[in-house]
C-alpha cells in the first residue's frame, strides 16, 4: 500500500534509519535544523535519507539516496551553539519522486510505502529461521547485542518488521544497510540481511583468532619484560649493573625507532645478540657496535621531495649556468617524467667536456633545481675497488665503501650522487674501481646494491647519479654503456663574454671587496681579455685573470690612487702585462710542408702544426713530437699513399730512393695521439715533396686509409670552435662528419668556410697552392727540395710539366 505526500527531508551523514527504530540525532547544519522546524509546524512527520559520501558537508540532490525513511520527530531539544537534539521514529519506506526544492530546505514529494500484513509462506518461515539463527551467533560472537535486547527482537512475528529491527542492531557501513531498505519484497530482504550477518560472523571469527595469537605474544612479550624487570631489581639490589644488557637494551631501540627494511631489522638484531654475549672489553665487540652504528644510521626510507616545478627548476638552471642547453633540457625531462611516474627510476648521466666548462657545477645546479641534497666523490687516481664496495668486516679497521658513505652523509635515500672525474680511475693488484661501478650505474641491478662492509642489500635506484669526465677514451666500454653520455664542448668568444658579465665578474668582484661602482668590464674590454690573455676551452683561465684584475685595483683603491670609471684596454694592459696570445694563432702566410690540423685532447679542440722536411737519404720516415702509436700508424698510411699515388699527385715517382721525410709535431712535451691527423700528415708530406705551399688561413681534420679515402673523425664542434679561435677562415672535414655541423653554434658557421672531402685529392686541391704562386715560397726556403743522388737537387722543370690535382 502506497500514497504521496510532500515533507521536508533530513540528510543523514554515516548513519541510516530503519522503519520502527528510535534513536537520537544531532543536527547542526542550517538546511537540517531548517527542515526540521518546518516538519515541526505540521504533523511532524519528516523524510530521513542518507548521503552517498559522509565527507560532503552541502550535499545537492545527487549526493542523497532516493530511497529513505518516513519519520515522526517525538522530541525536540535545543542545545547550547545552535545546534539541536532529535528523537525519531520510523515508520515506512519512502521513496524519493521529485525534489521540490533545496533551500533553505530539501522538500520533496515522497511515495510512502507501507507493508501489508499477510500470512508467511513456508519459504518465507524458513528464510527467518534462518536468519534469527545467524542473529543468534551473531550477537553471541559481537558481544554488543544484550541479551534482553536479543530476546525483544526475537519476539516480533511479523517478519518484515523483524528483518529492519535485526538490520538496525548490525554493525554495518551505510551502503549494505541502504541495500537492505530497498529491498521492498521481504523474501529479498531476508536473503540480502541473512548475507550480511553471515559475512560479518566471518569476519568476527577471523578478529577473534588474530586476537588470541596477539594476546599470546603480548603473553610472552609482557613474561619476558617482566622477568628483565626482576633481573634488573636484583642487579640494583646488588649493586651490580649489566652495562652488556643495557647497551643491547639502547640498540634495540634504536632499532625499532630506525624503521628499516626487514632484513636488515633481522641483521641487526642477530648483531645485537651476539654482542651480547660478547664480554665489554673484547675487540669484536667494538666491530659489533661500528657495524650497528652504521646500520641504524642509513637512510633505508629516508627521501627527500622533488620540487615538480618546471618553470622554477628551468629559471634555478638558467641563473646557475649559461648555455649549456642539452643538459638543462634532460634534467626538465627527467622532472616532467617524474611528476608522471613518481616511482621512475633516476637516470645515469655522464658529463663529457674539457675543464672549465662547469660540469662540477653544473651537478650541484641540478641538486638545486630539484631540492635534492648533494654529495661529491672524486675517483681521480682511485684504483682499490674496496673503496667502492667496502671492505669485509674481517679486517681491522673496515668501512663501508665510499658510495655508502656518500649517502650517509647527504641523509636522503634520493640524493643527487657526483661521481667526479671517472675517466681517471686505474687498476692494480688491489682490484678494478670500474668494474665496482658497474653495479651502482646500472638502474635495473642497484636496487639491491651490496656493499661488502653492510651484507645486506640498499636501494640505490633513487640516487640520481652525475658523472664527470674530460674524455670518453679511458673509461671501459661496459661502464659507459650504462651512462647517459651528455657531450659539453668548449665555449665560443660570445658565450665566453656573456658568461663572464653574468657571473665571473660579479663574483670576483665580490669575492675581493670590490664594489659595483669602483669600475665596469663592457663586452669589447671582456672580449680583448679572452683573446689576449687566455687560450682555453673553459672559462676557468679567464676567471683567474679576472681575479687578478681585481686585486691590481683594489691594492689602487687602498691607496687612494683609483677613479671610479669603465676600463679600458690599458687599464687591463697596465694589470696583467703584456698580451700572452694573439687572436692570428694560424700561419701568417703560405709555407712549405707545414699544415694546420685540428686535433681533440682532454682540454677540448686545440691547432697543432704537422711539419715536414725532406733530406737526402734513402726513403726512411722519422717521426718526433712525443706521437702515439696510432698517429704514427696514420703518418705510415700518409707515407705509402705518397709513395703509391706519387706521380698523379706532381712528386718524382722513385723519390723515396733518394729522400728521407723527417716529421715533427711541435710542442713535443706533449703526448699526442689519435687518428685524425692523417690527412693533415699526407697533406704535409705532399706539400714539403711537390714544393708547392699550404694556405694559411686553411687548417683540415680527418682519417686517411691507403687508397686515399677520408674517414670521418671525432670531436667536431671542438676542433671547429678552436679554428675559429686561431683565426683560421677555412676548414676541411669528412664528407661524413657533415652530420655534425649541427652541433657547431651558428654563430661560428657563419664566420668559418667549410669543405667536406672524401678523397685526399680533393684535399690536396683545396690546400695546396698551384706551384706558380709557392715559386716565391720556395725563393725565400731552400730547405724544402727534393734530392736526387748524392744530395744533388731535382730541377723543377716548372708546373707545365706536373700534373694538377683535381
């Protein structure tokens, strides 16, 4: 039986109400208290449905259950801060129609449905047997049912009734109790409530279990305090106090405070034990306390929180550090990443540069730019592994390696870890270091990386490891296939400036006293000091000269002898002398067998000159210059190509029976090597043989074989910024390097003119002057002719005669 009506409605928040169920509410929310005075000025019959969320504090209409209960409030009471005190009772089911408003109440139009009262069925009888049966255990297990209470609600007949009785006696979550007031046919609503009762008995046993294996071991936990409690009164007793328990007492609470990894809590507590039994004064006992000092110490679950800010992290890297802009956009990616996948593991990368160039610094502007905590390790000159992976506890004196170090000291599991220069580890006897490293820079091992000191395994996968390096050529191909390689080549003059206004001479100035207004650097004075003072790939040079300006004005400024203004180029003449290097470093005009090459050393792209003079003898090449082994392979290849192709390029075709070549790479003090000398060397050979002279303004780079083909070469954007800091205006390189002028600054391209060859002929005819214009050349140098028999000279018979190259 069914009729509508409208009334205000109530929302209930974590709790529902059952038709024939009294209970208290408290209501302090204006739209209930609101509903409510209105249900008081009629019949004082109100609709009560419960929210979906209990969080929301202003529900709307879809927040509410369309399905409630029809109440009569019974009493009302006020209390003190405006809220109220409602006692209810439920009548029917209602059911939602429409809402009719929201404020300042919810009043809607409710079907009102009332149960018939009709003869059970034997199906009927037998689902609420059942379900009293379940009540029964039920509110034996729970404890909460009194037994008068389970005796009144077993009395009712009518088993609908009995069915919302028992359900508002159930300690159940809002949801099942809603499934169970929409259940309208009582078969359906007995079989749902007898569901629940069966599930929450299941759960009550499984309590009840848990509980008692609880209670045994706070049994055994509260007998094993209680007898420490008696050892220690009979010590006090005594007077005799065991310094072995109450040290191993402190640890294991240090253990339990230091929140470790299972295992480790494991290790740490067998140590405990053993020391223990350990007599106070034994040497194994202060290993034990080393060991555990460092256990608890670690930060096992100890991180720090990334700054997910791109914006601030970018302007953090771009006030830190000019340029470098392929570093500064992974160190973005890895954060955009990040800020997607919080579990990513860090990445691996290796800064590769010449010095100078900010890769230290650049490690501590990432720490920044992610808020992470910075250590530093420099593995120059490292060569015992165990100063990687610890040394075993079985020798005096053992420590942790100098990776568990590094992360004590920062504190934080997720550190920005700087592994310095790694291109300068060795190996001995004692073991390899790069071998060790293997492990820590590989993001699928050093979750679990094991120090030998530790025994148990820490988590490295959170570390974010930099790696510093000069040249990639001594670090193991194993090792640098788990780095992300960054290359960071040397600054141009612009870059050079910009850098210098920005940081180097704010800084020093700082650095000495000097104020900002004592004097200024414009860009032309900035620009003449990097040209005549320095001669470097980095900036590191530069700000020492800066520095040493400084200090020459701050001694005038002491004595009074300074005027505040812009410096000029005497003042920067009067402080460091004379000008060191000049911006012209290439040849001033053409000569014979002497050729500008481009080389790459540690120190980024440096000019060298081959030379090469021919002698009377009989066809032996000598090489000098402190070469290694793979450019005195090149100057051979150079050599047989000579030899072999000697007529199409212009030379005598027995000229080696009668000629020696002497070979010299000057600036001999220092090693070279590499094989991207040798076209320079065939072109040498070539010049000092035809007597035909090398252009000046021309430097070249690249591999020769000895059919005369170019093979493409490294450190292209180095050997190109240091041309164009010679002054040369032409440069030759691979056909296959061509790729690679991408990474040279525009800037520079415009400035420089550049060929690229895949044949030494085409080199040849691009750097080797046609004899009519090397005839003055060879006027002014008598040392470059050919010599026949006996030392007596070759007559050039003129360029008619010698085939052109082409």
């Amino acid at each position: 039986m069914s009729k509508e009506r409208e009334l205000p409605l109530l929302p209930l928040r974590g709790i529902l109400v059952f038709p024939y169920m009294v209970i208290h509410l408290d209501v302090g929310r204006e739209r209930s208290m609101a509903a409510i005075e209105e249900a008081m000025l009629g019949d004082r019959i109100i609709l009560l449905t419960s929210q979906k969320e209990t969080e929301i504090d202003s529900p709307t209409t879809a927040d509410l259950y369309t399905m409630g209960t029809v109440a009569e409030i019974k009493q009302l009471l006020k209390l003190p801060g405006g809220t109220m005190r409602v006692l209810v009772e439920g009548i029917d089911r209602g059911h939602v129609l429409e809402f009719l408003q929201e404020e300042p109440y919810f009043k809607v139009r409710v079907e009102e449905l009332s149960e018939k009262k009709k003869p059970m069925s034997a199906e009927t009888q037998t689902l609420v047997r059942g379900m009293t049966h379940q009540f029964e255990e039920y509110a034996k297990l729970s404890k909460r049912v009194p037994v008068e209470t389970l005796g009144t609600v077993l009395a009712v007949e009518e088993p609908g009734q009995l069915t919302d009785i028992i359900a508002s006696h159930l300690n159940l979550k809002v949801p099942d109790k809603q499934l169970i007031l929409e259940a309208l046919e009582i078969d359906e609503r007995i079989e749902r409530l007898t569901e629940l009762i069966m599930r929450e008995i299941e759960i009550m046993e499984l309590e009840r279990r848990i509980g008692l294996r609880v209670r045994k071991q706070m049994d055994k936990a509260q007998k094993e305090y209680y007898l420490r409690e008696q050892i220690k009164a009979i010590q006090k007793e005594l007077g005799d106090k065991d310094e072995r328990q109450v040290e191993a007492d402190e640890y294991r609470e240090k253990v339990a405070k230091a929140k470790c990894p299972k295992e480790v809590e494991q290790k740490a507590l067998k140590e405990i034990e053993r020391l223990e039994k350990m007599p106070p004064s034994s040497a194994e006992g202060t290993v034990v306390r080393t060991y555990l000092d460092w256990l608890l110490v670690l930060p096992w679950n100890k991180t720090t929180r990334d700054k997910i800010d791109l914006a601030k992290a970018e302007g953090i890297l771009n006030e830190d550090h000019y340029g470098l802009e392929k570093v500064k956009e992974r160190i973005l990616e890895f954060l955009a990443i990040r800020k997607l996948t919080p579990k990513m593991k860090s990445p691996i990368l290796c800064l590769v540069g010449p010095p100078g160039v900010g890769k230290t610094s650049l490690a501590k502007s990432i720490a920044r730019s992610l808020d992470r905590k910075f250590v530093r390790m420099s593995l120059g000159g490292l060569r015992d592994e165990a100063e990687i992976r610890g040394h075993r506890r079985t020798y005096i004196g053992a420590l942790p390696g100098r990776i568990i170090q590094g992360i004590r000291t920062a504190g934080t599991r997720n550190s920005v870890f700087l592994l310095d220069e790694i291109d300068k580890m060795s190996s001995d006897f004692r073991g390899d270091p790069a071998s060790a490293l293997l492990e820590v820079l590989d993001p699928e091992q050093n979750a679990n990386f094991t120090d030998h000191y530790l025994e148990v395994p820490f988590d490295l996968s959170q570390t974010f490891f930099v790696l510093t390096a000069n040249t990639l050529d001594t670090i193991p191909r194993p090792l640098l296939d788990r780095m992300e390689v960054i290359s960071i080549s040397g600054y141009t003059e612009d870059e050079k400036v910009n850098i210098a206004k920005r940081y180097l001479v704010p800084k020093q100035m700082k650095t000495h006293g000097v104020k900002d207004e004592v004097f200024t650097m414009d860009e032309e004075i900035l620009l003449k000091l990097i040209q005549n003072y320095t001669r470097e790939s980095g900036v590191r040079n530069l700000e020492r000269q800066i520095a040493n300006v400084c200090r020459k004005i701050a001694v005038r400024v002491v004595k009074e002898d300074w005027e505040s203004h812009a410096l000029t180029l005497e003042d920067i003449e009067n402080a460091l002398g004379a000008p060191r290097y000049h911006f012209q470093a290439a040849a001033k005009a053409p000569e014979i067998g002497a050729v500008t090459g481009l080389a790459f050393t540690e120190v980024g792209g440096v000019v060298l000159t081959i030379e090469v003079t021919p002698l009377p003898g009989k066809g032996n090449l000598t090489l000098t210059g402190k070469l290694g082994d793979v450019m005195k392979e090149s100057a051979q290849a150079a050599w047989t190509f000579i030899r072999a192709y000697a007529l199409e390029l212009g030379i005598e075709q027995d000229f080696y029976e009668h000629t020696d070549l002497h070979i010299h790479v000057p600036e001999g003090a220092v090693p070279k090597d590499g094989p991207s000398a040798g076209i320079t060397m065939a072109t040498a050979m070539a010049s000092a043989l035809s007597k035909r002279a090398v252009r000046a303004d021309l430097a070249m780079t690249g591999e020769i074989t000895l059919r005369g083909n170019v093979l493409p070469i490294g450190g292209v954007k180095e050997k190109v910024l240091a041309a164009h800091r010679a002054g040369i205006k032409v440069v030759l390189l691979p056909e296959e390097n061509r790729k690679d002028m991408e990474e040279v600054p525009e800037k520079v391209r415009k400035l420089l003119e550049f060929h690229f060859v895949s044949r030494i002929e085409e080199v040849l005819k691009l750097a080797l002057l046609p004899l009519a214009q090397s005839d003055e050349v060879n006027n002014n140098d008598s040392r470059h002719t050919v010599y026949g028999g006996k030392g007596v000279p070759v007559n050039d018979n003129g360029a008619g005669e010698r085939p052109v190259v082409s």
